[in-house]
C-alpha cells in the first residue's frame, strides 16, 4: 500500500528526474524592467527573448506543459479592452510556468466605480502583484501604471500605440521560418495608421534589419512616415520604411506578408469610400500572393476579418501560418515573464526594482486618449514534468 510519504517521495523524485531533462537558461542581453514598446529594444535584447522563447516552445510541446519556474510569482492580466489571444496566452503562459494568475476586466472591477487607473495599479501592487499585464484604449496608459508601481508592466496594447508581445512573437514565428531577418522583405498590408501592431512591428523588424514596405490607403497611412513629414524629434518618427500604396508592387518578391485588419473602432468617419472598395484594392488574395516569393509566408495578428483584409483561402492555405503565431505567443510570453522575474528567481533584485530611464512615456504626453503619437539570465532552474512522461 503506498502511503503518503511514498507518494510525496515519487513527486520529488520526479522533479529531479525533470530538472535534469529541462532547458538550459538562456543568457544574454536583458536590462529591462517593463516591456512597454521595442522602440529601446536593442538587436541583442530581441535575439535574447526569442532565443529564451525557443526554450518555452521546448516545454509547450511536452506532453505535459508544466515547469515550477514562477512558483511564488503573482502575475495580473488588467484588461480594459476585449482580448482573445494576448488574455488568453498570458494566462496560459504564466499558469505553464507556474505562477498565481489574476485576471481582472475592468467592467467587472472597481473601475466600474470610478476608480483610476493609478489606484488600480497600486492596490494589485499591495496585494503583492509582481507583473501587471495591462490592455487599455489610451495611448500611454502603461507608461503611467509603470511610474507608480515597482511591479513589472507588460503592455498589451495601448490605444493606437503600441502591442510590443505582439511583435515579439512575429519576430520569433519569422525567424522559425526564414532564418536571420536581415534582407528579407516583410509586407503589412492594411490599416497602418490606427494599427498598434504595424508600430511595434515596424520597430522590431527595423532593429532586425527586414526592408520592410507599408502598404494601404493613403488616408490610413500615418504621419511621419514619409521623410518629408518626420517631427524635427528624432525620438518620435518611426523608422525608415518604403511606402507603396498598390498592393501589387508591395507584394513583389514578399518573404513575408502581414496583413492587418481594419480598426474600425478607432477609426473616424471617411477614411474609405466603402468596404467593397477597400477589399477590391486592399485585400490579400491568392492572386495577389503569386507575386510574392514562391516560398512566402503569410502573418496576421488576429482577429481577421475574412472577406475583407483577407481572403478565406488564403488564410487557410499552405503559405499561412496564422494558428502557428498563436502557438507561438504563448512562448514569448513565457520567455518574457521568465526574463522580467529573473531577479527573483536569482536570488538578485527582486522584481520590484525601479525601471530604467528610457522607460519613460511616449513622446506627446501621458495617457492621452486617441493619442496618435508615432512614437539576463532566467533565474533558477526551469524544472520540468518530464519524468511524468
């Protein structure tokens, strides 16, 4: 008969079993307290998160996804606008990791009341939060948060702003395909100016050294991307890009193209004749996608809307892999959450130290709603289950 103690020493055993079968940590360049953006991320801090990500994609495809890595790491999702795949991945990432996960909506909080933001932050921080994952309409609303708390911010979109895991994961789906970015030309197709994903992409592909080309209607092209439009602020441009506004020279000889949706939601009265109009010109087609490079690669950060950014086909077909960067955004949130928590889990810095001087708010302000400015070691042992097999 086995007895409690017995059972107690086969868990033990078994997690012993697993540390030894676990990922290596992942040293390289990490300096960041919070990810607010890409636009302080060097070529090094990128390559360190995706090859940390490799590591995550490791433990996700383990029959049992579990590792004890966060045991003790309280992470909070703060939601203030509706999400499927960032809520859910974050969740799933930090649960894989073994962290406390917190999930707040802020129509069912004390915002409903009135409550600030900067109060909110605070008192997730009292309940000794150590990461806040924040989604909010207002550009710059995680810069805020990220001046009254030493807890780590991860921004999960703000306004028209920015969506930095997004990118990330872009980045990592890319590389899994087409090796070292440098020279490849990546084509986002659509809504450029109202897209949060477009900006922290264009940062993260520029870093890495894509060509990258923008392509849409000049009246959902942003400001500043045109040479001749870029703020006397070196700071608040965006990085050099291409610009076509004919989707058919965009596509030409793509390694990759992202097509993005329409953000209808933060769009203002008549920016397009009609949406038939705009899918005539505009959508990714399949005959479209035949000028591109026969070994291309089609991106889209969800949710699509088929029929008008993108044809069903497609979307489907052998050159997608749109289920895959799902797949993939759990592990950039877990390398993410392993990197901002390495502190902690060294023995070091606890997680809440004070954030660096770069991490400062968007040019333009603070939270400004409607904004539209352009602006490491693991610690510890990611112990796995793997004896469980």
């Amino acid at each position: 008969m086995t007895t409690q103690t017995d059972r107690q020493r086969q868990r033990e055993a078994a997690e012993e079993t697993a540390a030894a079968d676990a990922p290596a940590a992942v040293s390289g360049a990490w300096r960041h307290h919070h990810v607010l953006d890409l636009d302080d991320f060097s070529r090094e801090e990128i390559e360190t998160v995706l090859d940390t990500a490799e590591r995550m994609r490791e433990i996700l495809d383990r029959r049992i996804a579990r590792v004890p890595a966060l045991r003790g790491f309280t992470l909070v999702n703060l939601f203030y606008e509706p999400s499927t795949r960032t809520r859910a991945s974050f969740e799933l990432a930090g649960k894989v990791l073994g962290a406390d996960v917190i999930s707040l909506s802020a129509g069912t909080s004390s915002v409903a009341k009135g409550e600030s933001l900067i109060d909110t932050v605070r008192t997730m921080r009292a309940m000794r939060a150590d990461a806040i994952v924040m989604r909010h309409s207002s550009a710059g609303a995680p810069y805020l948060a990220a001046k009254h708390t030493d807890a780590a911010i991860l921004n999960a979109g703000d306004g028209a702003h920015a969506h930095p895991t997004q990118a990330l994961l872009d980045l990592y789906t890319m590389r899994r395909h087409v090796g070292d970015l440098r020279g490849k030309r990546v084509v986002m197709v659509g809504d450029i100016s109202h897209s949060r994903v477009a900006r922290s992409d264009l940062w993260g592909l520029a870093t890495m050294g894509a060509d990258v080309v923008v392509c849409g209607p000049p009246t959902l092209l942003p400001r500043g991307l045109r040479a001749a439009e870029r703020p006397p602020t070196a700071g608040a441009a965006l990085p050099p890009v291409t610009i076509e506004t004919a989707i058919d020279r965009a596509i030409e000889g793509a390694h990759v193209v992202i097509a993005l949706r329409l953000q209808s939601e933060r769009q203002q009265g008549g920016l397009l004749p009609s949406m038939h109009e705009y899918a005539a010109h505009y959508q990714v087609t399949a005959e479209r996608l035949a000028r591109a490079h026969p070994d291309h690669l089609l991106m889209h950060p969800g949710p699509k809307n088929e029929g008008i950014e993108i044809a069903g086909e497609v979307a489907a077909g052998t050159h997608s892999i749109i289920e895959e960067q799902v797949t993939n955004g759990v592990a950039v949130r877990m390398a993410l959450l392993a990197l901002l928590s390495g502190g902690a889990l060294s023995g070091g810095a606890p997680p809440g130290r004070k954030p660096s001087g770069r991490e400062q708010p968007p040019p333009g302000g603070e939270a400004v709603a409607g904004d539209e400015t352009l602006g490491g070691d693991i610690g510890g042992d990611l112990r796995g289950n793997e004896g469980a097999r």
